[in-house]
C-alpha cells in the first residue's frame, strides 16, 4: 500500500500540474484559434498566376494544384483562386463588372468560414483595391477597415503577399490623407522587397509622397532622390519619371516654375515612351497648372486637351476631368473668355455631382470621418475587451487562490489527520509489544527454566526485537513523531537485548543441561572469550546468526565471522552439534 502511494502521488501530481498549466494557457492567453495557413504554397501559386489574364486558365491550375494538397489548403486555394480570377476579369475590363464582384464576395464568405487571419487580411485587401483602383472610395473603406484592423493587431505572422498587402494599404489610407499610416505600412512593405525590385523604388516615392502631403518637405526631397537613385540603378523609367513629376510639384510649391516644368517635360517624355497613359496624364494636368502660373495659356490649354483626351477614355477618372475643369476655369478667368468659363462652370456642376459619392474632396473627407470613427469604434471594443480580460483574470486568480487556499487546507487537515492515526497505531504498537514482552517474560516465569523454553522465549523476543526495530525506523523518518515515542520503544528494545543478569540465567540453566558439555568447552577450549563461547552457547541451542546478533546486540557479521573463524579453528573437535 505504501508503495503504490508512493507511485501515485508523483503521477497525480504531474497531472495536477499538467491541469493547471492548461487551465492557465487557456484563459490567460486569451487568443483566438487559428488555422495555419501554408503561406509559401499560397504565395507561389499566386505569382504563378497573378499575370494570366484568362479566369478559366488560373481555375485550370488550381484545380490541377488541389490534387497533392491537404484539405484546409485545398479551401485556401479556392478562395485565392477566386480573388485571382476576379482580378483578371477587372484587367479585361477595366472597370467595376459583375463578374468580378461576385467572385470577390464568393473569395470573401468563404475566407470567413476558414476563419483564417492571414486570408481574411489578403481577401479584404484585394477587394478593398478593386474599388479603390475605380475611385470608390466609399465602397473600399470597410474591406480596407477590416485589412487593417487584422494588421495592427500584430499577431499575424507569415503574411500572404506581404509586401502588396502593405502596399495597398497605404495607398488607400494616404489618399484619405491618414499619411503617417500610409507612411507605416511602406516601410514595413520595403522590408518584404528587394532592393533591385521595382516596387522598392515604387515605395520609396510613395514615403515621399506621403511626407509631401504632410507638409515635411525635408523628408518627402530625401525619399524622392533615394527611389529616383534606385529607379537609375535599376533602369525603373517609368518609376524615374514619376519621381521627377513628384519632385516638379516641389518646386512648383516654392515658384520655382521653370525647373518644374523642365521636370515635367522629362516626365511626359518617359511616360509616353513607356506607354504609361495613366502617369501622363498627371503630368500633363500638373504641367497645366504650372503653365497658368507662368501666363502660358495656350501652352496650358494644349497640355490640358492631351491629358482630358486619357480622362474621356476612362470611366473611373472622373475626379480628373473635374480637376482638368477647375484649371479650365483658371485660364478663363485670367483670359476673360467667358465661352471657356461657362463650359468650365457646366463640367464641374455635372461632375461634382458625380464624384461627390466616389473620389472627391466631399467623399475623401467622409470616407475619412468614417473610417477613423470605426478605427476608434475598434480601439474603444478593443480596449473594453483588455478591461473585461482583465477583470476575467483577476476572478480566475482569486478563484483559483481560493482552490489553493482550500485545498492546502484539506491536505494539512488530511496530514494531521493521518499523523494522528499514525500516532495511536504507534502507541498501540509500543503497548502491544510490552504487552507480548510481559507475556513471554511471564510464560518463562511459570515454566521450570529449562533450555527449550529458554529457546522459545528468545525465539519469541527476537520477534519482538525485531518488529520493535522496523517500528523505530519508521519514526526515526517521520520528524512529526514525537520524542518521546522514539525514547519509549528505544527503552522495549534495551529490554528485549540480552542483559548481564539475564545471561547469567540463561548460563545456570544450560549449566544444569549441559554441564559435561560446558566443562569439554572450558577444558578442551581455554582460549574462548567470552563472546565466543555465549556465541557457541547460544548455537548449541539452535538459535539462528541473525537471533543470536539480536541476543547480544551485536551485528550479524560478527556472529557469522566469529562462527566461521570457529568452524576453522577447531575443526572436527566438537561434535555435531557444538557449531552448525
């Protein structure tokens, strides 16, 4: 029973620990469980698929791509299939279409269902930028909400596309002049690319953009020359001729007119040359402006019939046509031509209209109301969910305190208890045993003192002895025992070991028996000490080693030495029974 005590408790105890350590990752961690997205099986199939511009090819190669993968892979893959198809059909398109929007939501339901953070980010994100590449600005504001409310948080690792997911970011939160936050997520998108990567350049400009906005000039100068830098290294022309306009709108703001508009032809030269429609028309709409400050009219009217030429192509630009119109509306108040102002003046009541929902200054300012609103909306649920975590752990720790209380309470009561169990089964064994002690004393009492029940007396004792020794072992490890118990079975066991007058008896009555057989030993024997003839004594009466060692106090070693050094010695002179 002890034994298997002993066996038990480290195992409760181990699962006692195991229990709490469970308990305490559980509550106090207090992070939602994901499933783990293979980010590098993600990442490769969409850089194998991110240019074709064919949706049934890239849900060819998806489905040949599901046959080797695991299940949650699998239902990864379909929802980045989807936003990739839906892609191509925007590409095909170039504008807002049906197709595209249905795979988006279909990419977006199914993420959710995966409840996967690092999708939820990519999914939201890609949906967010195919409204804000079409200036709705307003429909892109909550995918956009939700991508960043996931990437402030800092728990994901292993983005998918971290360096485009960082990127369109903050091109949505720099065009609804949150530029810090715009300025943040660049450089975190420059540490996922590389140095000699387009992108990185592209980043670099944008850095600048966003200081530009901001007003530190010092900074947004600092940024433009590193990503012109890289742009030359590299051979990036369309991204060097963007650089130059950005650097032109520098020095338009300090009047340095003919340096901007150096800048900007440079600009308009590259871009044309690289076929990137879309950057030149900004610098043709910049380089108006620039013309009207330096009384170029006709130069500024030119620019601008080039630039509003791109603008009537696309559906989505119509926040450019109305900037084209306010320049418009400059040249002809400063030219007096009021044919020119009145078209102006009949292009911006028509399209404020029209931009008013989408990109312009109205619905950047509400979109950017907006989206601080939910951004406080989240930090304030955000901030209440810390406080009733908190809360929550402060009651499990007093809880749990209480338990410890409570149970460190029950383990000293059950201690106590079985102490005292321990004690009267002790001070019933020390009673029992003087008990057996005066009964043998009082059966050899009432016998003729004879050697056979001298043997059973010793016999009996040696029991006694022997039980009484086990007993003080026991004591002498339990440090709770008392003392005194330890004093009083030291006493029995003085008692039982044979004493001076005891032996003394015992020598009388084998003197009676056995005296020829003693006065053989002393005459044949004179060189027996004393100890070895109590020794030969108590062997003649068939006593075992181990009882004659408890007989005389003494260690069985010596007894059985002593008997082998006899057998050696006076081999074949006594008889058979003298030494067994």
């Amino acid at each position: 029973m002890l034994l298997k005590n002993k066996l038990l408790k480290p195992y409760l105890l181990n699962n006692y620990k195991r229990s709490f350590l469970v308990i305490f990752f559980l509550l106090f961690c207090g992070v939602n469980i994901f499933a783990n997205t293979n980010s590098k099986l993600v990442n490769d199939f969409i850089n194998e698929n991110k240019e074709i511009l064919e949706p049934a090819t890239i849900n060819k190669n998806y489905l040949r791509k599901t046959k080797t993968v695991k299940t949650h892979d699998r239902q990864v893959l379909q929802v980045v299939n989807k936003v990739l198809q839906a892609e191509a059909y925007s590409k095909n398109f170039d504008n807002i279409n049906s197709e595209s929007i249905s795979l988006y939501l279909e990419a977006l339901s199914e993420a959710e269902k995966i409840n996967d953070e690092n999708l939820l980010v990519y999914v939201n994100t890609q949906v967010g930028f195919f409204y804000y590449s079409y200036n709705e600005y307003i429909k892109a504001m909550p995918f956009f909400i939700k991508s960043s409310n996931l990437l402030d948080k800092s728990t994901i690792d292993n983005l998918i596309q971290p360096a485009d997911v960082y990127k369109k970011n903050a091109y949505f939160f720099g065009s609804i002049n949150q530029h810090q936050k715009s300025i943040d997520y660049l450089l975190k998108a420059l540490k996922y690319t590389p140095s000699n990567d387009k992108l990185y350049a592209t980043f670099l400009n944008n850095i600048g953009s966003s200081y530009y906005k901001m007003g530190a000039l010092e900074n947004a100068r600092n940024y433009f020359i590193k990503a012109q830098k890289v742009s030359l290294e590299n051979n990036f022309e369309v991204r060097y001729a963007k650089v130059l306009g950005d650097l032109a709108l520098i020095h338009f703001d300090a009047k340095e007119y003919q340096k901007a508009i150096t800048l900007l032809q440079q600009d308009i030269e590259l871009s044309k040359k690289n076929k990137s429609d879309r950057n030149t028309m900004y610098a043709q709409i910049l380089l108006s402006k620039v013309y009207v400050e330096t009384n170029e009219f006709s130069k500024a009217k030119q620019t601008l019939a080039l630039a509003n030429e791109y603008v009537l192509s696309k559906e989505y630009l119509t926040s450019h046509a109305y900037e084209i119109a306010e320049v418009n509306l400059q040249i002809a108040l400063k030219t007096n031509d009021t044919v020119l102002e009145l078209q102006a003046r009949r292009a911006l009541d028509v399209l404020g209209a029209d931009i008013v929902n989408k990109d312009g200054e109205e619905a950047i300012k509400l979109v950017g109301w907006e989206t601080q609103k939910e951004q406080f909306n989240t930090k304030l649920e955000a901030e209440k969910a810390k406080v009733e975590q908190a809360n929550l752990k402060v009651l499990i720790i007093c809880g749990i305190v209480i338990f410890i209380i409570v149970v460190t309470i029950f383990i000293v009561r059950s201690i106590q208890f079985r102490f005292k169990n321990k004690e009267a089964q002790y001070e019933n064994n020390i009673l029992q045993y003087k008990i057996n002690q005066l009964q043998s004393k009082s059966k050899l009492d009432d016998y003729d003192l004879t050697l056979k029940s001298y043997q059973t007396y010793l016999s009996d004792q040696n029991k006694q002895m022997d039980l009484i020794e086990q007993e003080l072992d026991k004591l002498n490890t339990n440090t709770v025992s008392k003392d005194q118990a330890k004093l009083f079975l030291q006493e029995l066991l003085d008692q039982q070991k044979m004493s001076g007058t005891n032996w003394l008896a015992l020598k009388n009555t084998f003197l009676k028996e056995e005296n020829d057989y003693y006065n053989a030993l002393l005459e044949n024997f004179p060189d027996l000490s004393e100890l070895n003839l109590r020794i030969v004594i108590l062997n003649k009466m068939d006593l075992k080693p181990a009882e004659i060692a408890l007989v005389l106090n003494i260690k069985i070693d010596v007894v059985n030495n002593a008997l082998q050094r006899l057998r050696k010695n006076f081999k074949g002179r006594f008889d058979k029974h003298s030494i067994n």
